[in-house]
C-alpha cells in the first residue's frame, strides 16, 4: 500500500506533517465541535481571522465547497475548509454534496500546489453520515480525481475513531480500488 498515493491512517490530523489539512467546517467558518474545533485551537487565531474575512468577502462556505486558509501554528501549511452535508434520511443529494467537498478540496489544493493532503472522514461525525457508505463516497471522488489530476502526491485519510480506521483499511486493501492510482 505504500506505493499508492492514497493510504489511511488513525490519528490526530492536527499533528500531520502534510501541505494541507482538510477541515470539516460549518457554513459559518466560524469554528464548531468536533474535528473543526480541534484545527481552529491547534492553529491559533490567524485561521479564525483569515475565515472571518472570507466571511466577509463571500459569506461563508456553501455546502460542498471549499476555502483556504493558513494553518496557523500546526506543521501543514495550509487549512482547506470544506462543509459536507448534513446526514437525512430522505438523503436528498447528500451523497453528491459529499463527493463535492472531497472533489472541491482536492481542487483548491492543486491550485495552491499541494502535494500532500490529508481528510478528516468528513460529515461522519456531528452531521451523523453513515460511515461505511462517507467512506465508499469519499475514496472514490479521491480515485477519481487522482487519475487526472498528476501533481498531488499523496492524499491521506485520518481516521480518529476505530470503525472508520476498519472500514477505510478495508476498503483500501480491496485492489480495484487503488490498480489504477498507484
Ligand atoms: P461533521 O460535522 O462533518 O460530521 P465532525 O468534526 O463532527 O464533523 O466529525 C468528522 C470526523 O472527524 C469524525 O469522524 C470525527 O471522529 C473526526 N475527528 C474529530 N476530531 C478529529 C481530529 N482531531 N483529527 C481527525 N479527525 C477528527
């Protein structure tokens, strides 16, 4: 697995050594629980300042978009904050609104010359998407992307919690997912 360029791992994505951290953020950018509120003590006020004057200049951050900011004082240089879509049972275009954030992300990052990324498992947390099928969506918007896109060179999925490591192991070892982009 190591010659792909896509791997998983579990951990704390504050602590990564990588050009950008992806951020589960909120429409307001304005901070919030879980992963978010993690990014926004480890790296200081400069990432809440730089997310207020986005605020001001665009009003925030659609569902399925993405904005970039420093990382303040974390090892990466720079915070990608995309929102994923709240969890409903009707599920009406969650799915896609997911695959956007993860495809919008890796956008930005190629237009900021980000060679390493890695992602929170967007939208499993607070926003209650089931995890299995975040996983499935999320994997297969990064394959995607990375078969045209050449220049990132490595996108890591940061698990914090035990049932997303399983499931992203899982899926990352299953071949057809990863023939193509190693
Ligand atoms: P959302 O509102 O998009 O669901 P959350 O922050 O609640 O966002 O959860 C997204 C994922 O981030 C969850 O799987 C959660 O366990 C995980 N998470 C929370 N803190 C961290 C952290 N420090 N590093 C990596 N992932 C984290």
């Amino acid at each position: 697995m190591n010659s792909s360029r896509i791997e998983s791992l579990k951990g704390d994505i504050t602590k990564l050594h990588v050009d950008a951290i992806v951020n589960a953020a909120n429409t307001s950018l304005l901070g919030g629980g879980g992963v978010d509120g993690a990014i926004h003590r480890a790296g200081g006020q400069a990432i809440l300042e730089e997310c207020i004057r986005i605020r001001n200049r665009q009003g925030g951050c659609a569902v399925g978009e993405a904005v970039i900011t420093t990382a303040g004082n974390m090892p990466a240089r720079f915070v990608i904050h995309t929102v994923g879509p709240v969890w409903s049972k009707s599920n009406t275009g969650a799915d896609a609104l997911l695959s956007n954030a993860y495809r919008n992300s890796l956008q930005l990052a190629t237009e900021n010359k980000v060679k390493t990324i890695a992602f929170p498992n967007i939208s499993t947390g607070i926003y209650s998407f089931p995890k299995d099928k975040a996983a499935e969506i999320a994997i297969r918007t990064v394959k995607d992307f990375l078969l045209s896109d050449k220049k990132i060179e490595k996108v890591i999925f940061v698990c914090f919690d035990e049932e997303n490591y399983g499931i992203y192991q899982k899926l990352l070892s299953e071949d057809a997912y990863l023939s193509s982009v190693k």
